[in-house]
C-alpha cells in the first residue's frame, strides 16, 4: 500500500507540476493582454506624458512596452531597452529570442492604427511558474511523507485485535481450546472469528468425545480382566499338569500386560481432562523414594542398577497424583528399554526458577526423528524388542502439562536422558 501510494503520488505530484506550470504561464499571458488593453485605450498623448513609451519606463526583467512605428533602414519597427523588434510580427503572441534572451511578446493595435509590443523575458515568467508549481509539489510531497506512516499507524492498530487473535490461538493448550474473543476486533474480521469459533467448538467436542470412549473403554475393561486375574490366580493353585500350568502362566503374563496398559489409558484420559492447577504441596524427595521402592521388583528382575545419584530435599506446590505418574513412567520406560546389566540414575536438583528432575538410562538411546515423535500416544522406537504399549512418554508430557512443568528429552547415540523442570513458585 505503502508503494502504491508514492508511485500514485509522485505521478500527481509530475502532473500537478507541469499543470501548475502551465497554468501560471496562461496567468502571465492573461496579464500581458490586460497591460495591452490599457496600453490601446490610453490616448498617446497621455501614454507619452507618464512615460509609458520611454527609453526607461519598465525594467527589461519585467515587462516592456515598445512603439511599432515605421521600418528602420534595418528593417526593425521599435527599440526599447535595447530590444529590437521586427516588423513582421502580427498582432498576438509571439515567442522571440531577441538580444541574447528568449521573450514573450503580445502586439496590439490601436483604433487609430498604432501597434504596441508588450514584451516580457521567458526567464522570468519560466521562474515565477516553476516557484508556484514547486509549492504545491512541495505540499504534495509533504502529505505523502505524512501519509505513508499515518497510514501504516492506522492499518497497524485496525490489525492489532488480528494479532492478538493469532497469538492467543499459538498460545492456546492443546487439550483446553477456547473460543477467541469477538467484541474489539474489527467488522470485517468478525464473521471469519465467528467461524473459527465454531470450528474451535466442533473440534473440542469431538476431543471430548474422543476422551471420554478412551476412559469409558478402559474403565469397562478393567473389571473384566479383573475377574480373569483373579480366576488365573485360582487357577494356578489347583493341581495342573506342568504344562497347563505353563500356559497359565503365558496367559497371566498376557493378562498383566493388558492391566497395564489399562491403567495407563486411564491414567492418560485422567490427565487429558484435567488443567493446570496448584493442589497443596508435594515433597519432591518422598515421591521419588516412592518410585524407587516401587520399581525395584522390576528393576531387579532385569539385574538394572535403579538407585539415586542426587536428591534435593525440596517442596514443590504440584499435585502428588500427577507427579508420581510422570516419574513412575520415566523410571518403567527407563528400566524397560536398558539391558540387563544397565544402570538407571535419578538426578533432583535445584535450578533456579525450577527444579530439574534427570532419569538417565544407559540404553540404546533414540534416533533424532524417534525423539520428535516420542510423546506421541501409542508411539515406539524400531528395533527395541521390548514389549511396551508406547503411552509412558505420552503420559509424562501430559503430567508435565498439567503441573505447569516442561518435559524434554535427549539423546546422544546410546542412553537417553528424560528431564522433567518444575516451577518452584
């Protein structure tokens, strides 16, 4: 818009300068015929006695006016301030270069006969336009360096409720969207934010939906294979053959599996549902000592080295609940994917304005596109040959989000490093 308005401008302003210009040469004309008008009316006589046709009545730099009497043995009609006129010229204008100088020149006649030449440089006239056409360039030019930032200013503060839509939509969480605000923004905005409204609302309704299948399912499952666990366990105590009972077992495996992995639909949905919010204090030391002794069975099972290399005694206004789930699922997915004979470390400390939680294993790590998508549901890493679900990372970011802590992942060829920050105030 900026362009557009100086190139229109400066067009106008080239225009405007050759119209001014012009026009103020047709003024000086105009002017030349009113001075020729009371030069043919004046008796000459009286012209003589004020001195109109004198050898010093004008100044040559403005206008002159000069007899045209009979013809000279040079063939000239008149001479005054040393211009010579010739006798040839008809009544009118004319534009002659006499004596080294470019004239304007009108010729009248009187009723009686007697011609007059009333002349003006072309300099002076050329200079008085080019004055008056360069002051109104000059304004013109003034109002378009005034204009461009004017109008910017304007389009910047009509735009800047659009702005702020856009960086409240970057800003909106991914599991709590809300409708963008429609008063203060302008009306020809306001139809396409009424629409993204009901976009917004369609798509948070199907998330609802979609939650609700995912808590609902798993919910109704959990009985189920409830019932079955407990049936397995009666089961196992009976007197079985060996290789009934070595059935049993591969199905109770399966069966712990799929516990598991409810448990963890669960745990996801809970989190999904739920915001930001500050529940009481939580002792950080106490929730990792409780995860420890939690995963030890597991951990000693796999012959992993799970201990603590650094702990922050520190009190943090989180929920507990939430804060558990998040460590107890980067401890799990940190014993599950490091081999026997591996080591898993917890780190606590203080860095302010956060405490920083490390849980570093010494497996085989993650690839670069592995760790993009890590915290997607149901997402695992090729060749790990573990058994796992894939919703542990994607638990642990959602915990993350729902105590206002930032989870980050890193990874450097083998080991993986999960860091779990979390505000102290």
């Amino acid at each position: 818009m900026a362009a557009a308005i100086l190139v229109v401008g400066s067009v106008a302003g080239i225009a405007s300068f050759y119209f001014a210009f012009d026009e103020a040469h047709s003024l000086q004309d105009e002017t030349l015929q009113q001075v020729g008008r009371i030069i043919v009316r004046m008796p000459p006589e009286l012209a003589d006695r004020w001195g109109v046709l004198g050898a010093d009545a004008a100044s040559p730099e403005s206008v002159v006016v000069a007899h045209l009497g009979e013809a000279g043995p040079d063939g000239a009609c008149g001479t005054s301030q040393g211009i010579t006129l010739p006798c040839q010229l008809g009544d009118g204008f004319h534009t002659l270069d006499l004596g080294h100088k470019r004239w304007r020149v009108l010729v009248a006649s009187t009723s009686a006969g007697q011609r007059f030449a009333i002349t003006q440089p072309t300099s002076l006239r050329d200079e008085i336009a080019r004055d008056g056409a360069l002051r109104i360039v000059t304004l013109m030019l003034c109002l378009l360096a005034a204009l461009v930032p004017l109008m910017a200013l304007i389009v910047r503060r009509m735009l800047s409720p659009v702005a702020q839509l856009a960086d409240r939509l970057d800003r909106a969480d991914d599991h709590a969207i809300d409708a963008l605000p429609e008063i203060n923004i302008p009306s020809e905005v306001a139809p396409f934010v009424r629409s993204i409204n009901r976009l917004l609302a369609r798509l948070r309704e199907s998330m609802a939906q979609q939650r609700r299948f995912v808590a609902d399912a798993a919910h109704e499952l959990r009985s189920p294979l409830a019932a079955l666990n407990l049936q397995m366990q009666n089961l196992g105590k009976a007197d079985l053959p060996a290789d009934t009972l070595a059935r049993l077992e591969s199905v109770r495996a399966g069966l712990s599996r799929s516990t598991h992995l409810i448990g963890q639909l669960l745990s996801l949905a809970r989190l999904q549902h739920e915001t930001s919010s500050l529940r009481g204090v939580t002792p950080v030391h106490d929730v990792i000592r409780q995860v420890v002794v939690e995963a030890d069975t597991y951990a000693t099972s796999k012959q992993i080295d799970l201990g603590v290399e650094r702990l922050v005694a520190i009190d943090l206004p989180v929920e507990r609940q939430a804060l558990h789930s998040a460590l107890r699922n980067l401890v799990d997915n940190a014993i599950r994917y490091t081999p026997p004979g591996g080591r898993v470390d917890i780190r606590v400390q203080r860095e302010d304005p956060w405490v920083r939680i490390d849980v570093e294993d010494s497996g085989p790590g993650m690839s670069p596109d592995e760790l993009a998508r890590a915290c997607e549901p149901f997402f695992r890493g090729q060749g790990s040959g573990e058994a796992g679900s894939g919703l542990g990372l994607a638990i642990v970011c959602d915990a993350a989000r729902t105590i206002n802590g930032k989870f980050t992942l890193t990874s450097k060829g083998t080991g993986l490093l999960a860091t779990l920050r979390l505000p102290i105030t």
